[in-house]
C-alpha cells in the first residue's frame, strides 16, 4: 500500500479471499465478493477504529485484509447482497485470518451497529432504544450487585436476551455488544476517551508556545538519496 496523508492508503496490489464466507446459498455473485484491489477501492483508512478504542484494536494489523475487502462493499454492496451479509462475511473472514473469538464478534457488533446506524428509520430508533436499555441494565446490575439484590441482578442480567431482539436478525450482535462490548469496551473506551481529550487540551496549550522542531532541517520527502 502507498501512503496519501496521515490517515488514508492506496491500495496497488490485489487481495483475495479463498475462505468460508457464511453466505454459501445466500448470494449468487459471491466469487465477485472476494477481492478487492486497486480499481476497487482508491482509498482506505483500514479498519476505523476510534481512537479511545485502539488499545483493544489498531486500525492495521492481522484483520488489514478483511477491513479493506468489507470496505469495498460498505456502504455500495453488490446487487442481491446486503450490507448486513457483507458485515457477517467479515467475520467469517477475521475467523480465517486467526482473530480469536471474542475479538472477532465483537467487531462483527461494532460493524453491524454501524450498519444499522447508517440504515436510519426504524434500525437507529431500535439502536438508540438499545443503547438506553443496556446502559441503564448496566448501570442497575452494577447497583442490584453491591446491595446484594439478587433478584433485581438476575432480572438486569437476562435482559439483554429480550433487547437484542431489536438487532432483527443480528441479534447475536446485541448479545455480544450487551454482554461484552458495554463492560469490557465502553467503559474502558470512555474512560481512554477522558484522558485522550486532556491530553490534547494539555499539548494543544503547550504547543503554542513550543519552538518549530521543524526549523533548520529538511522534510522527509524532500531529503536523501
């Protein structure tokens, strides 16, 4: 891959997915859904991953190939597939890439939520009743848990079960984002976000009265053989 700017990549060289795909039966074109090259997609910014979460994962790494063949397909997906089969087809693809379990449908939740986020209507309304739901269920489990209440506990607990009915027929992506995504990864992300924006606001201040480090040498690309 060539480097645009900061964030964004070219593609040169062609990726090619020989794997399980789950949607086996489901799709008519699906050898057209596994590649992606440089006609394909002119630029990536790999996985978006926002920045309080790249502790849990990078933008680059072992799932690069899978990001960039989901990419190709999200949000213009081939016609008779949908952006939900493309959303299940990366999991497949992390799968064979050697993403453990946990990881991999957690970012099979994160990238389904996004897809019915975009979707509008009735998918974000179900999202946002969702998110209200599981925060508050977290929030009344953590409180049911330190007073013992093991009854209010076991109902906060079940819940979930009933409000992933919201996700339609990526339910399992609620299960996943309700149980694991809302304790392991929001708080934590939330928490990395505090302190991401701080340190900001600290270099920001500092910065302006930093001297150029750039004064007296060349850039990169202008310098050397």
């Amino acid at each position: 891959m060539r480097q645009l700017d900061r964030r964004n990549f070219a593609l040169e060289s062609t990726i090619t997915y020989l794997g399980e795909t789950g949607l086996d039966g489901d799709v008519e074109n699906l050898e057209l859904l596994r590649s992606v090259g440089p006609d394909d997609l002119e630029e990536t910014d790999l996985a978006s991953v926002p920045a309080p979460f790249r502790w849990w994962v990078n933008t680059y790494g072992v799932h690069t190939p899978a990001a960039l063949i989901h990419d190709r397909f999200i949000p213009s997906p081939l016609d008779g597939v949908t952006d939900a089969q493309v959303d299940r087809y990366f999991r497949f693809m992390l799968q064979d890439l050697g993403v453990r379990w946990a990881k991999r449908w957690l970012m099979w939740a994160a990238v389904a939520f996004r897809t019915r986020w975009e979707a509008r209507g009735p998918k974000r309304w179900s999202l946002i009743a969702w998110s209200v739901l599981a925060l508050l269920g977290s929030v009344v489990l953590v409180g049911a848990l330190i007073d013992g209440n093991e009854v209010l506990a076991t109902v906060a607990f079940v819940a979930p079960l009933l409000a992933s009915a919201l996700w339609g027929r990526q339910a399992g992506a609620g299960l996943i984002a309700a149980y694991f995504g809302f304790p392991l990864l929001l708080f934590p992300g939330v928490v990395a976000g505090v302190f991401l924006v701080l340190y900001l606001a600290v270099e920001g201040i500092f910065g302006l009265f930093a001297r150029d480090d750039r004064a007296g040498t060349e850039s990169f690309l202008g310098s050397g053989d």
